[in-house]
C-alpha cells in the first residue's frame, strides 16, 4: 500500500508564506490625505487661486520680455485674485514695470512739465515724498499753471495736510475756476469732505460768494 507523503518543508513554507501574504492583503492600510498642493508658499487646491497663478505667470513672462505695458496690465489683474501673496508679488513687479515705463526724461526731468509728470507717477505709486519734491521744482518753474497746484492740493490730502490742500485748491481754483468742479467728484479729496472750509471753497453760492 502507498503511503501517504508528508509535505516538505519547502512546500510547508509557501504555503504558510502565502496564507501570511493573503492576511496582510486583507488589511487595507489607511494613509493620511495629501498635503494641499503648493508652489513657493501658495496653495494651489482654490480654482480661482489656480487661476490667479496662471494669470500671474503670464505677466512675468510679458515681465521679462520687457513688454511692460502689457504686464503691468496682467499684474492689475493678479491684484484682484484671492491669494495675497500673489498679489503682493505683483505688486512688486507691478511698481518695476511702472518705473521701467517712463520716458527716459521722466527720470532726469528738467522743464515744468516734466517735473510734473515725474511727481503725478510717484504719487501714484505712494512715493509721496518723492512726488513733493517734483511737484515743487514744477510748481517754481511754473507759478501759474493751475495744474499743478490742484496736483499738490491732492497730495497733501493724501499725507494728511488740510491746511496746505486747501491753499493749493484755492489757487487751483482762482487760476481756473473749472477745478472747483473737477475737485467736487475727485475722491482725493476725500478727506477734506468733513471740512466746512472745503464746502465753502468749493459751493460759493451755497453763501453768495464767488471763488
């Protein structure tokens, strides 16, 4: 009669390899959710981030063609996205392509004109001191150009100097009355709303007088 044959040891290993295998595959192991996709710091999960990015990237590379006008337009519109380091990014670029735009004569400005427009750029970029002093080297080459005394009347209410903005407003107005009318829906001139001499500057009939 055949005897019955006893695995081998060999064998007895497999299998008992196999069972092992089969129980660890039965146990699903779990992992923890990916961290929120990045780049440089910023969060990529938000479509609308996703797109600021985009829009982003193609202002830099108009950037670094030097194509700045039409970067500075794309990096206004990165201002406008939800990611604040993205917009504080452009922002800095957008101050660069503001500067890099100006005339050659903007930058060495020797007639009124020039020194105006050199200290209307810097207004608009917050270098208020910078503006001051251009606007005075225009408002000294040229007294009477009402222009740039409505200029300064809106940079010093931008720094917070009423009396001086009322001054240079006055002589806006007295060298071209149209400004008491261009003043009255400027919203540099917000600050002196409150003010009843800005009233009165600015409404003379409400008072029977003329400016």
């Amino acid at each position: 009669m055949a005897k019955a044959r006893k695995p081998t040891s060999a064998s007895s290993r497999r299998s008992k390899g196999t069972a092992r295998s089969q129980s660890k595959s039965q146990k699903k192991k779990t992992f923890p959710p990916p961290p929120p996709s990045q780049r440089g710091g910023v969060e990529l999960v938000d479509p609308l981030v996703q797109a600021q990015l985009k829009v982003y990237d193609e202002a830099l590379a108009l950037f670094h063609q030097q194509k700045f006008a039409r970067a500075k337009q794309e990096l206004e519109k990165v201002l406008e996205g939800p990611s604040k380091e993205l917009a504080d990014r452009a922002r800095m670029h957008l101050k660069i392509a503001e500067q890099r735009m100006k005339p050659s004569h903007e930058q060495n400005p020797r007639t009124a004109d020039e020194h105006y427009q050199r200290g209307v750029a810097m207004m608009n970029i917050g270098r208020w001191d910078d503006a001051r002093e251009s606007l005075d080297k225009a408002r000294k080459a040229a007294p009477k150009a009402d222009h740039i005394h409505y200029a300064l009347a809106a940079l010093d209410c931008l720094t917070g100097e009423a009396d001086s903005a009322l001054a240079n407003l006055k002589v806006a107005i007295q060298l071209r009355p149209e400004n008491r009318y261009h003043a009255r829906n400027d919203e540099d001139f917000a600050f002196l709303q409150e003010d009843p001499r800005f009233t009165e500057l600015l409404y003379p009939e409400k008072d029977g007088t003329a400016g």
